[in-house]
C-alpha cells in the first residue's frame, strides 16, 4: 500500500509537468501513431489481409509507447536522485534518449509483433520479458542491446508482478475503448471522436503505469538516487 502511494505521490505531485509532457510530446506522437497504424489496418484490409494491418498495428504500437514512456521514466530518475523535477530537464531527458529507444524499439517491436501474429505464446513471452528495457537504458544507463537483456534478467524473477500491471493497463485501455469508442463512433461517423478518447487514455493511464513499472524498475534493480533516495525509501 505504501508504494501505491508514492506512485501516486509522484503522479498527482507532478501533475502539471505531465500535462504539459502530454500535450508537447505524448500528443503528437499519439496521434502520429494513431494515423500510421489506421493507414496500414485499411491498407491491409483493403487488401483482404487483416493479419497484416494487425502485425503494422502492434508494430508501431510498440515503437511508439516505448518512446512515449520516456520523459515519464526521466520524472521518475529525477525524483529519486533528490533532483528539481522541471519540464527542461525532463524535455532533455527525452531527447538525450529517444534514439537508442526508438531503435530497440523497432527491434523490441518487430520480435513481439512477429510472435503475437504468428505464434502468440512467444510473443507475449518476449512482451513480458522484454518490456522494461527502456528503464534499463535511462536508469542504468545501459547501452543499446543492452537494455533488452538487463530487462530479461531483471523481469525473469519478477515476471508475474509485471504481466499482471501489462495485463490491466491493457485491460484498462481495451475496456474504455470499447465502451467509450463505440458510444462515440455511434453518434458520429467519423473517427475523431475515436482519436480524442484515444488521447485522453494516453494522457492520464498510460503515465500512472509508467511511473509505477519505473518505480518498481528502482526497487527490482537496485537503483539507487545520488542523493540516498533508493529502493528502501518506497518498499
């Protein structure tokens, strides 16, 4: 319970920092990733392929929510280093490691999607397994390859805690679309409410569960702060 609390702590303390990462950074990479993965899904299908607008969905999905979990990991390194958490040093953060992530993320992508479409228990496997890399690589300051297999080694004696939270942000994320997408799709025939909903999701979800995984990240690998803030401050 204690934990929960200073996931939440960070999330609510820092909210206005979120929403300004929200609407400069998360925003127009959702809706890029939003639009990409709606051309390929009507290419394919279009084609009579719909496994392959699911396989360039999952694809750039993956790239995409790897790169978007960064400025939320930064917040999180800047806290437990006792550091000021400002928008600067967050926006830098990003930028310091959007390259490496965006990279192993389309090799991280490409495995999963190629397992999810083709096998699925190994995809899911190699989406548990590997999903941490980017902590790895920003909190550990791994470097490229490296992020995957410190994530490996770091999930593999705590794979149940982390399939579980994947499994209810997805959950979470599948449950409001459907719910929220199909009222909005019903009284209008356009996909902008579609892509507004898929958004507000995003912009307030998808940071908690980062900050919660990159805490957890701290206290499974032993990071420790600069300043004494280390995994026993939120045990």
């Amino acid at each position: 319970m204690q934990f929960l609390k200073e996931v939440w702590s960070i999330y609510w303390g820092h909210k206005k920092l979120i929403a300004l990462v929200a609407l400069f950074i998360l925003t127009p990479l959702a809706v890029l990733n939003f639009f990409i993965s709606f051309s390929f899904q009507y290419y394919f299908t279009f084609l009579f392929l719909p496994i392959g607008g699911d396989f360039m969905q999952s694809l750039f999905g993956l790239i995409f929510l790897s790169v978007m979990e960064i400025p939320f990991i930064c917040l999180v390194l800047s806290v437990i280093r006792n550091e000021e958490v400002v928008f600067g040093r967050v926006v830098k953060g990003f930028f310091d490691h959007v390259v490496p992530i965006y990279f192993i993320g389309c090799l991280y992508g490409l495995m999963v999607s190629m397992g999810l479409v083709f096998l699925i228990i190994p995809g899911l496997l190699l989406l548990i397994f590997l999903a941490l890399f980017p902590q790895a690589l920003i909190m550990e300051d791994e470097k490229w390859f490296g992020g995957l297999r410190r994530s490996f080694i770091v999930v593999k004696d705590h794979f149940f805690p982390v399939m579980g939270i994947l499994l209810l942000l997805f959950g979470v994320e599948m449950l409001l679309k459907t719910v929220l997408m199909g009222g909005a799709l019903f009284l209008a025939q356009t996909y902008l409410p579609a892509l507004l909903i898929n958004l507000a999701l995003h912009l307030t979800a998808f940071p908690l569960f980062t900050i919660w995984l990159s805490l957890l990240y701290v206290e499974w690998a032993g990071v420790e702060g600069d300043m004494g803030y280390n995994s026993e401050h939120i045990a």
